[in-house]
C-alpha cells in the first residue's frame, strides 16, 4: 500500500503531439518518497509526459494535478518558477556548457557567478559531487572532455540542486555504456531513498527501471492504461531491486 502525500496525479489525460496517435494515460500517481520506472515511452512521448507535469503544457483532455492543484490554474510565470522550483528534471534536453568545468557546470543552478566560486556555494557543490557520484578529479575538467557518465551524472547534480520534492527522469540511461547502467540504476535508487524523493523514471529499459525505482509499471499505448508486469518478468525484476 502506498504511503504519504500525493504529489502527482493524472486521470483521463490525453495529449495531441503529432505522432501516429496521442499520449494517453488512463491514471497515474506519484507518491512521497515513491520511486516508479515507466516503460513504453520513447524519448518524444516521454518529453511529452514531464512537460505535462511541470505544466509547460496543458492536456487537450484529462486533469494533471501536481502539488495538489491542477497544472491549468497557474495563473502567472512567478507561479510557474515557483512550481518549478520543486521538480528536478534529469534529461539531456539539461544543456550543460562546454566551455565551462564540471565543477562550473554543477553550481549553475545555485549561482550565475561561476568565475570564482564562494566557500559555501563550493562546498554545497562538493557535498552535490559526492552524493551524485563524481571523482574530486573531474571537477576541474572541462565539461566538453567529460564522458557520457560523468555528463550524465552532472545532469542528474543538477537536477537535484536546489533539493526537489519530485524527480523526473527522461531516459536517464540512454547514453550511458551498458557497463555503467546498473551502478547508475543503484546511485539513482540510493540517493532517492536518502532524499526521501518521489522519483519517476521513463526508460526504455525495464530492467534498469526495476533496479532504480520499486514500482515498475508498462504502458498500454491504445487505452493509456499502466500496467504492473506479471509471471517471469515479475520475479525476474524483483530480483534486480
């Protein structure tokens, strides 16, 4: 049985996008501190999705609620920042910059003054850096050289910089080299359960979805239904959590 506060509601939500037919979800919820994997959304539908909780778009049908109000009433972009500030989005839609070091890139979301780091802002940027997993030898690598982990790692810091209620996760294991997939799916699932996050991950890949979150759901993209895997891929997922 799920626990804590409902976060993250939709019912009856359909969603135009010009694909060979509309996002549908019959009913999802999110949770305090749940973390769900949903499979069955490719990149196009799962940026449709997070831009439907974040409120960037409004359904042509359906109720997205979040924080306990539907998205359709926020009436102002103060509101919206406001909103905004308590979901982390882990996407490579997340531009990271280059020219910058990694170090430069992680404390973007805290300062714009990334010249010359204050103390506090360099520690709170140490204490992202080790939670999410970097090396302190590649904080003053340039973000340019840095491999597919470490850049998504640094999107992951970032996303979860200015401490979220709500994680959203677009395929965060896309680009990853498989080797590194399941150490990330643990990083992912432990630093949800310290932060107590409710953490949603769309992937394509069911096991690294069942090993990052504890719920796994699959969608029925006809009806819009989310459903729990059954028989062997069932026992098969439990054993990766």
């Amino acid at each position: 049985m799920v626990e804590g506060e409902r976060l993250v509601s939709l019912v009856g939500v359909r969603k135009d996008y010009h694909a060979l037919r509309p996002l549908r979800v019959e009913r999802f919820e999110l949770h305090e501190a749940e973390t769900v994997a949903l499979v069955g959304f490719d990149r196009a539908a799962a940026e449709v999705l997070v831009n439907l909780i974040t409120g960037a778009t409004l359904p042509d049908a359906g109720e997205v609620e979040v924080f306990g109000a539907p998205t359709r009433v926020i009436s102002n972009a103060d509101a919206w920042f406001r909103f905004l500030d308590r979901i982390g989005i882990f996407s490579e839609r997340v531009v990271l910059l280059d020219e910058l070091t990694v170090e430069q890139n992680l404390a973007l979301p805290i300062t714009l003054d990334v010249e010359t780091l204050e103390a506090d802002t360099r520690s709170r940027v140490d204490r992202l850096a080790a939670e999410i997993g970097l090396a302190p030898d590649t904080m003053r690598q340039p973000m340019g050289a840095a491999d597919q982990t470490t850049r998504a790692r640094v999107r992951l810091g970032k996303a979860l910089a200015l401490e979220p209620q709500v994680l959203l996760a677009e395929h965060p294991n896309a680009a990853l080299p498989p080797p590194d997939a399941p150490r990330f799916a643990a990083d992912l699932s432990g630093i949800a359960a310290q932060r107590r996050l409710a953490m949603l991950v769309l992937t394509g890949d069911a096991a690294f979805g069942a090993a990052a979150c504890g719920r796994l759901l699959s969608l029925e993209p006809a009806t819009g239904a989310l459903v729990a895997p059954s028989g062997w891929w069932d026992r098969l997922t439990r054993r990766l959590r």
